[in-house]
C-alpha cells in the first residue's frame, strides 16, 4: 500500500472517537496517563467538538471539552488560541505526526494535554479511512443480533443495561462527593440540567463562582419576594446577564422592563461580593437555536426559584421529605418530586425571556406558561434526583432510602423521546415507536446505555452475554 500524506477527515475521526472503546493504555504527546471516561456530546454549533466530556488525567478527574483535529497544528491554524469558546477544552486530540514537545495553548493561557490517537490504532487514522476492509458496506445493514430475541428477552436485557446506567450516573455523584458537600452537588447538577446540552457548560461554571452556601448566607434573612430577586440578581449578574453586561448601552426598555431591570440592576450592585466574583462573560451562553422558553436568562430565574424553594431543608432534606412521605406509594412519589422541581412562570417571566425583547411570542397569553415544564421536571428527577438520592443513601448508610429510590426508578413511566431511544427501538423492534407498552424510564435508559456501551460492529452480541453489565 502506497503511504498515504493526506490526513484523514475531522468526520472519519469523530466516527473514530465515538466508535473505539479506548482502555487504559492511552498516554498524552508529553507521557502522561490518561483514561476517557466520558467522550462527550456532539457538538454541531460553534465551538469545539464534543462538549462536557470527562477524563482521568494522572489520576485526577477532569471535566470539560474535547477539540479533534487531522494536524496538531491546526488548533493554532484555526485560531482557537486567540477564542475564549475553547477555554474549557480540556483535551486536544490528534493524529499524523505529532511532535512529544507539542503544546496546545489556550486563550486563558492555560496548556491543556495533547492526545495523539494514531498511537492508539491498529493503523493510522488516514491509512483506516482509505482501508476498504475497515468500512462496513452501507448497502448490507447489519442486523442487530439483539432483535431476533422474544420480547420479554429484550426487556430484560434493557433493564439490566439500565441499571448499569444508572449505575455509572451515582458513581459520578460519588466522585464528586470527594470535594462537594451533597448540596452543592445537586445545585450544580441541576444548573446543568437546566442548561440542556447548549448552555451546560456556563451553568456548570456559574455554580461554582456562586456556590449555594453563599447565596444562602446572603438571602436567608429576606422576606421570599425580595430573597427571591435578590437571588435573581445575583445568578444574573455572576453570570454577565443583566442588561448593563450585556445589552448595548443605546437600548432602551419600556416602563415594565425598566422597573425589572433597575430593580435587580441595584440588587447586584449592593451584592456584598460583586466586585469578587468573577462573573462570566454574556458570549459564554448560547441563545441561538434555542426556543425561547429555553433561553437561559429564563432558566436562570428559575434556578434562582430552587435557591428559595430548598433554602429551609436543602436539596437533601426536601427530597428524602418526599420520598420517604410516599414510601409505599412510588407513583406518588414520582408526582411529587416533580412538582418539587415544577417552576411556574411569574411576574416579569411570564411573558419575557430577556430583557431585550418584550414578549414571548405567540405564548404570552397562556397563564399556565412554565420556565420549567413537567417534563423537564421528570428529566431532572430522572438523570439528578434519582442517582444524587442512591449515592447519597450509599454514603449514610441508608438502606430504606436507597430502596425507595431504586423502586421509584423502576416504577417511572418514559420520558420524551429523544434521536438515541428512537433510534435504538427502530434497531431493536422495527419502528422507532414500537416496542413492549410497559417500557419505562429504566428501559429507556437502557436503551440509551447499549447504544453509548455496546452498540458497536466488532461487539454486536455483547449485550447478550449475562456478565457484560
């Protein structure tokens, strides 16, 4: 085979990243140890690659961004060093030649590892791409070997698969348990699930300049109207959000806007730490292609709603309240949690979703309008509350809790379905809505663990296999 000079795809190496089991011999260009818990979400915006990944990195943990290229040079080429959208790209990855004293240097100064995978492959990354016998042929589809089994088969396997996700989620809670108390884990966990995949990151980053405890100790005294915009204010600005950061000086604002933002306005200028916190910039947060519902100034409001709402008993206290009220009862239970996390749309949010622009369109009239709906309540309960609740359960030795908690995970009807579960139940059962009526929110989870876990071509029957969970 002639040597081939011209790197492979950015496309060929993301399908690499995402298909390759990678183990635990992976060593960063300079040598040092590094294990990929995590590769991260897609990311089809602007900015890098896959987004909130996570890496063991000489034994430490490390969150954060992953940025793929053909040539090391090309971060460089490309100008990442000069975009603060790449201060939270934690590995860079590479292939092709790649020199041991490469550096790859963010625009915050900071030089991150760089990954050269063609040190990892059976081959080169462009000797792969151009190996016909690497391709599967589009034109003969592989059948999943999990489909030709009865139903009750695959259910089974789904809930076992499920379990194992759900597994993988309370490690982490317990991981980060080594230097968070359970409060501040949950508020940051929820930060997150309130920024979706777009705005996780600055959700992530304003919970740890603004940590729980601190706004606590700043609104606890208040009565609930003022405590609340004060917590407002304060996420607001931490996050570079108020209009005097982030709306052009020339704006002007009608009389009801104008009341809104000089009220929060002077709450973060007579906040006692505002010149300390170093708030992010409004270019962090990502308001295109998001609905306006989803905008995070909203979501904002709403996480300072939980802020107010958990202040007496913390997250903790309030969720081991409602579930153990339920006990017996895991439907009930699963109502409830939901409400806990429910924020309805009040005041000024209502028919706003920043303060540039004055109304929701088409949706201002609907008094039932929520900042967070029910079903991203459940998602919250689902992927925060649920895992959050067993590690820390776990953690206290508390076996009634950790019970009540693993039957309302088995008991919790499916959540919307989003591009992995319908793609796998079209793999599984034919159509992307088929499927046994009972499937729950374990089976979903499931579905989603067998196709980030398992659903590869060189491992086609692993998930038939009674141990492989």
């Amino acid at each position: 085979m002639n040597k081939i000079n011209e790197p492979a795809r950015e496309s060929f190496l993301y399908k690499i990243w995402l298909d390759r089991t990678f183990g635990e011999l992976l060593a960063t260009v300079d040598g040092r140890k590094i294990e990929i818990r995590e590769k991260g979400v897609r990311n089809f915006d602007a900015g890098p690659d896959f987004l909130n990944a996570l890496v063991l990195l000489e034994g430490k943990m490390v969150r954060g961004d992953i940025e793929i290229h053909p040539i090391a040079g090309d971060w460089f080429s490309h100008g990442h060093h000069h975009d603060p959208r790449y201060n939270n790209v934690i590995l860079h990855v590479v292939t092709m030649s790649c020199p041991p004293d490469f550096r790859t240097l963010r625009q915050d100064g900071q030089i991150i590892p760089t990954l050269n995978l063609d040190q990892f492959l059976e081959k080169t990354a462009e000797e792969l791409e151009n190996d016909p016998e690497f391709h599967v042929d589009a034109a003969s589809p592989v059948i999943c070997a999990l489909s030709v089994e009865d139903d009750n088969k695959i259910t089974r396997i789904l809930e076992r698969a499920g379990e194992a996700r759900l597994a993988l989620k309370v490690n982490r809670f317990v991981e980060r348990r080594q230097t968070d108390s359970w409060d501040q884990i949950f508020y940051q966990s929820i930060f997150e699930a309130l920024g979706y995949s777009k705005n996780q990151i600055p959700f992530r980053n304003l919970a740890q300049k603004l940590p729980l405890e601190t706004l606590w100790d700043y609104l606890w005294n208040d009565p609930p109207n003022i405590a609340r915009s004060k917590a407002e204010a304060y996420l607001m600005g931490a996050a570079g959000l108020l209009p005097s950061q982030s709306v052009a000086k020339e704006t002007t604002f009608d009389a009801e806007i104008q009341n809104t933002v000089d009220e929060l306005e002077n709450y973060w200028r007579n906040f006692p730490l505002q010149q300390k916190i170093d708030h992010l910039h409004a270019e962090a947060w990502r308001f295109f292609r998001l609905r306006p519902q989803n905008f995070p100034t909203r979501r904002i409001a709403a996480a300072a709603v939980y802020v107010l709402r958990f202040l007496n008993d913390g997250f903790v206290g309030s969720i081991e309240k409602v579930v153990l009220s339920c006990e017996k009862q895991p439907i009930k239970a699963i109502r409830e949690l939901a409400k806990l996390f429910f924020v309805e749309a009040e005041g000024f949010w209502h028919d706003h979703y920043c303060f540039d622009q004055v109304h929701l369109n088409g949706v201002s009239a609907q008094k039932d309008q929520a900042i967070v709906g029910q079903d991203r309540a459940k998602d919250i309960v689902v992927n925060v509350v649920i895992p959050g609740m067993i590690a820390y359960a776990g953690e206290a030795d508390d076996g009634r809790l950790r019970i009540a908690m693993k039957e309302i995970y088995a008991q919790f009807p499916r959540l919307s379905e989003n591009e992995v579960t319908r793609f796998m139940r079209k793999q599984l059962f034919g159509q992307e809505n088929s499927g046994p009526q009972q499937m729950g929110v374990r089976h979903q989870q499931g579905l989603i663990h067998l196709n980030k876990s398992l659903c590869r071509p060189d491992r086609c029957n692993a998930c038939l296999g009674e141990d492989v969970f």
